[in-house]
C-alpha cells in the first residue's frame, strides 16, 4: 500500500489508474480504525479496482467543547490495518493541505433539511462541517464509488442529498453497521468507555430492537413509543439526547403511512456520546 498526505502526490496516483481504465473507490475515515471501518473498505474493493481510504480528523465538524483535540490519532496502526485488508493508497493530509487559508473562513456547504433535527439539532454545524470535508475529498480523489457506514445514518443521508444536489459524479454505498457480540455499534469514540460502560451501552441497540417489534406488532403511535424510549434509556443510566422514529429517506418524522423506516437515537454515557439506528421496512 502506498501513502501520500499531498493533493497533487494522491491525483498523480488517480491519474495513472485512469489512464488504464481502472475504477477507484472511496472510504474517507478520521482514522482510528475498527472493525466497521474495514468493513467499508472490503466493500469499496468489490466495486472498484482501487481503494483510496482518507485519514484526516475534520476540525470543522467539532463544536468548541468537543473532543477534536483528544480524538485518538493512530497513523501507524491504521496504515497497518489498512495494508492487510487490501487498502492500495491511503491519503493522509495535514490541516493546511486541506484547509489552505484555514478551515474557520473556508467556503463552506450547507445541505438543508436532512442535516436538521437529531444531530443537527445538537451538534450545530456539525454537518456543515461533515458535508464540507466531503465534497473537498471527493474533488480531490475523484472516486467513482464511495462506501459509509450506516451508523452515521444522519450524516450518509446528508452525503447522499449534497451528490444529487451538486452532481457529483460519484456513487454513494452504505454498509450496514457492524457491531460487537453485545449488539453495541462500534464506534472509535467506544474506546473512551470503560468495560462496565461498554456493557451498558448494548441496552441502546436493545431498546431499538424493541421499539422496532412493537411497530412491527402493529402500535403506531411514534410520539408514546419515543417517549418509552427515553424514559427507558434515563433509567438505564443514559442521559438521553433523542430516540426518534423517521422516515428512512427524507428523516422527517414518520407518520403511519410511511413503509420505510428508521429509529435513530443518541444518547451519552458519562462523556461519551453514543449514536444507533436501525431500519425497518412494513
């Protein structure tokens, strides 16, 4: 695997694979690397030639009080990961290759809707932040496949509303979530729990999958089955965010007509804030 940290050093590369009729997938990543992430790049080489995996930690996407400064910055075991999974050009920038004059001043990109209520509600700019970062790395790589994963369902819907809107040639794909044997979603943020944490994180996934029976039995009334939801999670031991009930594509509130679904909750256990989803189709 070869890694580059230079835009003109990474379009080089991209360069010579296109010449030879070679197709490039995508996985952006801000490193730290688990088994989900993995995942995306498994996928990405089913669809592509190539695989070109991004390790950049997005300052614009963290709020003041957020953990950008403490996020957990593992180059070395990344790149190692990445090279036994069949990555072929990992691409890791330094702030000033991505954000030239500064990210506060950049220009930015703002997908409307999709990207309020749920973490938009509570990360303000968050996804300002997210749909930026993206469109920058798209135009650098210029992939034709692009691979997330679902656990950031909010943040694959805004992806996938920013490349209709801008016409960004580029195929969006979800991966769905991988998870450990608890159920709990992995996460690179799972790494600030401690194992009696961990152990209590897996009741968010169960309480998903409860909900998620409930509505398959017939209830219909969204608005008691979150308040359920919530109540349950607080009594857990959670401080609860939000548990909602969305329509999967649009992410506005699901009435009883809708047929796809998608529950989404946050909630934090102590410091860290911990985000699921699943979907459901009637």
């Amino acid at each position: 695997m070869k890694s580059v940290n230079t835009v003109a050093a990474l379009r080089q590369q991209i360069k010579a694979w296109r010449q030879a009729g070679e197709r490039v997938g995508f996985v952006p990543t801000m490193g730290n690397l688990h088994e989900g992430h993995l995942a995306l790049v498994q996928e990405a080489r089913k669809r592509a030639d190539h695989v070109v995996v991004s390790i950049f930690v997005n300052p614009m996407q963290f709020g003041p009080s957020e953990d950008f400064d403490r996020y957990p910055r593992t180059l070395a075991a990344d790149s190692a990961r990445l090279e036994k999974v069949g990555a072929d050009l990992l691409f890791a920038p330094p702030l000033e290759e991505v954000y030239p004059a500064g990210h506060v001043v950049a220009t930015h990109v703002d997908v409307p809707q999709v990207s309020q209520g749920l973490c938009g509600a509570q990360r303000p700019g968050h996804f300002v932040g997210v749909a930026t970062v993206v469109a920058k790395l798209f135009n650098m790589v210029q992939a034709d496949v692009a691979v997330f994963g679902e656990k950031d369902y909010q943040q694959l819907q805004v992806i996938r509303r920013m490349v209709a809107d801008l016409c960004f040639p580029v195929d969006i794909v979800g991966v769905p979530t991988v998870r450990d044997s608890s159920g709990l979603a992995m996460s690179s943020r799972n790494a600030y729990l401690s194992e009696q944490q961990k152990s209590l994180a897996a009741n968010i996934y169960k309480n998903l999958n409860e909900v998620a029976g409930r509505i398959r039995a017939g209830e219909r009334d969204y608005v008691a089955l979150q308040s359920w939801a919530m109540t349950q999670l607080a009594a857990q031991g959670f401080d609860p965010e939000y548990f909602e009930v969305r329509n999967a594509r649009s992410l506005l509130p699901a009435t009883a007509s809708d047929t796809a679904l998608r529950l989404l909750v946050a909630a934090r256990l102590g410091k860290v804030r911990l985000i699921d989803n699943i979907g459901l189709c009637l």
